[in-house]
C-alpha cells in the first residue's frame, strides 16, 4: 500500500463500501462453488437434468451476483480515483504556483509537465486497480480459508501453508521490481525533461546546423529508458511466471490429497468437488495483486512524486505562517518603544534628510540604508512622513487585501536581515540584505554572476521564501493572504520568457483574458510592437509559439513587456532581460522600455552597467550581500564595489 494512500481525503467511506462489497463478493464465490459442485454430483449418480434446474439456476444468480458486485466495485473505484485525480492535479497546481519559478527550473519543466498529465492518469490507474486488489486480498482468502477449513481440515492445512510462501515470494519479487521502477522512473524524468527542452530549442539547433549532432544525444537518453523499461518488463513477466507456478503447483498438491482421499473412500465427492472449485479461487486474489502490482507501480511511483510537491508546498506555506507568526511577535517587542528610542539605536548620520512631503520625479523614491550596521530605520515604519502627522500609522492604513489596492507614491517596502539558504548545510545566497523604499522609481541590482540578483528578486516577487528575516509593506508583516495581493501587483519578466501557442493577442492578454482588441493594440503598440504588426499577414492575431511563427529573443521581450503593461500592475520585476541579446538590440529595447518605466516601481537585475546611469538607486550585490547602495554618481564619488565594475567593463564614467 502507497504510505499517503490513507491519507487521501474520502479515503475511508470508500474503503468501507468497497470493503462490504468485497465481502459479499466472497460469500457469492462460496454460493457458486457449493450450488456447483452439488449439481454435479447429482448428475454423476444418475440424477436428471431438470432435477437440477433450480441448483443451476442459484448457481447462475450467484454468477451473475459475484459479476455485478464487482461491476460496482469498479464503479466506486474508478469514480473516487477520478475525483482525487482531479483535486491532486489541482492541490499539486496550486503547489507549484507557492514554490515558485525556482522549484519548475529545479525540478525540469518537462517532468512536472509530465507529471500532471501522465502523472495523473497512471495514479488514477493505480487507485482504481490498487483498491479492489488490495481489500480482495485481505478478505477473500479469510473467508475462503474457513469454509475450506468446514469442509475439509487437510486441504484447509495445505492452503493455510502454500499461501504465505507465495506472499514472501511477491515482496522478495516486489522489492526487486520496486529498484528497477526506481531506475525507470528516473531515465522517465530525464527523457521528459530533455524531450521539453529539445523542442523549444528546435529551432536553434536548426538554426546553427546542430539538429543532426543532437540526434546522437537524444538516443542515448531514449535508449536508458527502453533498457530500464525493458529489465522491468522481463521482472515482470519473470513474477507473473512464478506466481502462475506456484499457485499451480498448490491447487495440484491440494486436488492429489483429495483424489487420493476420493479412491480410498474417505471423502465424498461433493466436499471434494467443491474444496476444488474454491482452491483457485483462494490463490486469485493473490496472482491479480501481483499481475496489477507491476502494471500500477508507476502510478504509484507517479503518486509518491506528486504527494511530495503537495507536501513540500505546504511545508513552505507552514515556514511563512512561522515566519510570519515570529514576526508578529517582534513586532508586538517594540510596541513599548517611542519613535525616538528606536532613532537613537541607530546611526542616522548615512541617512539623507528626507522632506515632510515627498515631490516628485528623482525624490519621489526614497531609499534607506546603513551601511555599517545592515539594519533598517525602523523608525520609518511608524513614522508619518508623506502621509497624515497626526496618524503615526498612516501608511499603515492602506490594505494590502483590499482589491483596490495599488502601490503608489506613499506605498513602502522593506527588507531587514534577510537570509536566503537553500540547503541546510550549503552556503547562503543572501545574507543580511537589509534596505527599504518609498514610493515609485527604477532600481538597478547589479553584481556578478552568483552575487545573489536572481534570489533577491525571487524574493522580491514572493517566489522565494527567506530562511530568516522581515518583509514588510506599508508597514505590515506579509502574511500568506498579504503575499497574494503583494503578487496580484505584480509582473515579472524574466531572461526567457515563455511564449504560449496561441495569438500575439493571446499571449500578451495573459494576466487579462478579458482585455479588448484595442487595449491590445495598445499595450503592443507602446512596446514598440507596430513594426513587427504591420509585416505580418495576421497582425496581432499571427500564431506564434510551438506550431506558429518565430520571434527573435528582442520581439519575445517587447511581448513579454507589452504583457506586463496590459497589467497595469505597479510594480515591475526584471531578472536580466537582455543578457542573451545583442548589444544592437539590447539598445534598442531599452530605449523602449525606459519611457514606459516612468509611475511604476521597478526592480532591474542585470549585469550590464549601461542601464545603471539611468536608475533612480542601485544596490550592488557581492557574494549574497549588498555591498553599497546609491545613486549612479554617489557610487562613482566613492569609488567602491560599483566603481571598479565600472571600470572592469570599461564604461564611460
């Protein structure tokens, strides 16, 4: 049995009814056998046929019985196993959207892909099979074992001993089956993986003249899985062999006793009849166990997989309820704390004096940062600066989930100690960034490949969760229900983004299905789309993605951007966007994307420094910390971290 099989929500009414039809199931088996071996033993001493209507007939209505018990046996099965199907799919969906981007790349695409669709289907196989066998050989046997036992204690001996031999046999088989599935399921996640990844670089490789050199590396991948496929096949059918085998041999050591028993004239026949009507009978539950165990493993297999992204999702969610929880409690710390004892904690002499109320264009974003100390002005989270003075938690008034909330001028954000470690024991990708925002406004992260720019805006978009430290906005702890909101205000754009197959329209109208021809149109047009519109036959509506037209990497961005302005979300997330595109056409987007930047809070990480002169503030990453903060020329005047990147690239300063 699968170890989350009772865990299943609905599980147990279903065990009950199927587990009362199985035992009706085995009382019409024991019906059948005796109204059969009765009519044939009338029949051997000469009795008439029509003497033997009525025997024949409850025979035929016990037949008939034992099929129809099963039929809706099946019935209950097969719906349960559809309905969970439905609702794992769903939970696992879910899952995938709190993990995050991270976990897809981590895991593959084309296996979690798999695992949602073939995944599924080989569980609900497993469920509908797994159940009936299962309480089939739990029961039937007993029952059968005992009227045996009734009728003759001899054969009752032999079947009570033959029947454990043939379940050690099954585990010993089962666990040697259970490492090659293993092997099998792993070279399945590899070829699935390779197969996704193989077709949306097609076209490159044609492109380049590879698609024959890749051919080579797609059957080595195909033939490990045909090799681990076949080694299971030939353990399956070198069980099935066995357990055929010797269940044989046992109902011929069982019909020898009784035949021997017959001649000597110390058993009657229909007794004897009847015990070997119900031998095979004994042994059928068990053989079908064994034949669906191979031919559901990999449902199972497919279940314990997709049970652990639903436990790992909720074991995130647990780690921000934690999270969340202890940050309550820190907050609640403070509470005795005027706004001056917690200003005197720390050194304000790094921070800029900040007008009571904020202006726009370059001052409306305000950005605080202690070098020294990595720690927050908290004080700022109950002051009231921009906002009301007479309400120290003005900014606190705004909702996050309230539906109509949407991050402005007086909006604010925070960061303090944040630490990012994916492994218990490996290193840190983020440790003790600390900073905090006001307002609208463009920020650079810059810093070297593995400095940590991707973690930070994962966590920036709610895709990674801190191992330690606060997030807050507008002065609240981001609790799970704030997180969602957080997300609805936001639109990332990443190095590749995806491009479905469907419609220019289509693919920009992703975060607003209900969008208008024209608002299209539009968000197309002020991402610089006309040109690539008016040479397509279609226009917005050309096919692109798998099976329709190709874009450049620069045309897959301006759809990915002019996705992100159909949104209307305030805030921006770029996780180097052009670090795989040319420098003419890396240019040439910028110039697009700077304008529409303009009343939105956007986060920048990349590693070219040409975007920097044109940032509101910079944060400069250096191994999993922020090394500085500041404007472009701040950071040349102090002529730290950011200053000898300039000059490794060899920029105009």
């Amino acid at each position: 049995m699968g170890r989350g099989l009772m865990k299943l929500p609905g599980i147990r009414p279903v065990l009950a009814l199927a587990s009362v039809l199985v035992l009706l199931q085995a009382m019409t088996i024991i019906m059948q056998a005796k109204w059969l071996a009765q009519a044939i033993t009338a029949l051997f001493e000469g009795a008439a046929v029509s003497s033997q209507v009525t025997v024949l007939m409850l025979f035929l209505a016990a037949f008939a019985a034992r099929y129809a018990l099963s039929f809706w046996l099946q019935l209950v099965t097969t719906r349960y196993a559809e309905r969970t199907g439905t609702d794992l799919r769903r939970q696992m969906t879910e899952q995938w959207f709190r993990l995050g981007p991270r976990y897809a790349k981590t895991e593959g695409t084309g296996h979690l892909v798999t695992l949602a669709r073939e995944g599924i289907a080989q569980y609900k196989t497993y469920l509908e099979l797994f159940i009936p066998r299962m309480l089939g050989t739990g029961f039937t046997p007993v029952i059968l074992l005992l009227y045996v036992f009734k009728l003759d204690t001899l054969s009752g001996v032999i079947l009570m001993l033959t029947l454990p031999i043939l379940i050690v046999f099954m585990i010993l088989i089962g666990l040697a089956t259970q490492r090659k599935i293993d092997g099998q399921f792993k070279s399945y996640k590899a070829l699935a993986n390779h197969f996704v990844d193989t077709l949306r670089g097609l076209e490159t490789l044609k492109t380049l003249g590879q698609s024959k050199t890749h051919e080579g590396s797609i059957m080595r991948v195909s033939q490990r899985y045909r090799k681990a496929t076949m080694s299971t096949l030939r353990m399956a059918f070198l069980s099935s062999f066995a357990l055929d085998f010797f269940t044989m041999l046992s109902v011929a050591s069982v019909a020898v006793g009784l035949g021997l028993r017959l001649t000597e004239g110390n058993m009657l026949l229909g007794p004897a009849l009847t015990v070997l009507i119900l031998a095979p009978e004994y042994f059928l539950p068990v053989r079908m166990l064994g034949a669906d165990y191979h031919a559901t493993l990999d449902g199972k297999e497919a279940g314990e997989a997709i049970n652990e992204v639903i436990a790992r999702g909720k074991a995130a969610e647990q780690r921000e309820m934690e999270a969340y929880a202890g940050v309550v409690n820190h907050g609640n710390g403070l509470e005795g704390h005027t706004k001056s004892d917690i200003s005197n904690r720390l050194n304000t002499s790094s921070i800029p004096d900040t007008p009571a109320t904020p202006t726009p264009a370059a001052l409306r974003l305000r950005v605080v940062f202690n070098r020294d100390k990595h720690e927050m002005r908290l004080s700022d989270a109950y002051s009231n600066r921009g906002a009301n003075a007479e309400s120290p938690n003005a900014l606190n008034s705004v909702d996050l989930a309230d539906p109509m909330f949407s991050w402005g001028d007086c909006s604010r954000f925070a960061l303090t100690d944040i630490q990012v470690q994916h492994e218990a024991e490996g290193p840190y990708s983020l440790r003790d960034v600390t900073f905090q925002l006001t307002g609208l406004g463009k920020i650079g992260i810059i810093g070297a490949s593995g400095a940590g720019k991707s973690t930070l805006i994962d966590v920036l978009a709610g895709f990674q969760l801190p191992t330690a430290g606060q997030v807050l906005i507008n002065g609240q702890s981001l609790t799970p229900e704030l997180l969602r909101a957080w997300r609805s205000q936001t639109a990332a754009i990443p190095q590749h983004p995806y491009i479905f197959s469907g419609s220019i329209a289509d693919n920009i109208r992703f975060y607003v299905p209900e969008a208008s021809d024209a608002e299209v149109a539009q968000a197309a047009q002020a991402a610089g789309l006309t040109k690539l519109l008016s040479s397509l036959p279609d226009g917005l509506h050309e096919e692109i993605g798998a099976g329709g037209r190709q874009l450049s990497g620069g045309q897959e961005q301006r759809v990915a951007l002019a996705r992100a302005l159909l949104s209307e979300r305030s805030v921006l997330l770029l996780d180097e966007p052009t670090a795989h595109l040319d420098v003419e056409t890396e240019y040439e987007l910028k110039q697009t994307m700077l304008p529409l930047f303009e009343g939105k809070l956007v986060f920048l990480a990349t590693h070219r420094l040409h975007w920097m002169p044109h940032m509101d503030r910079i944060i400069v990453m250096e191994g999993g910390t922020v090394a500085e903060m500041g404007t472009h020329q701040e950071l040349l005047a102090r002529r730290g971290v950011y200053y000898h990147m300039i000059q490794a690239q060899m920029e105009a300063i």
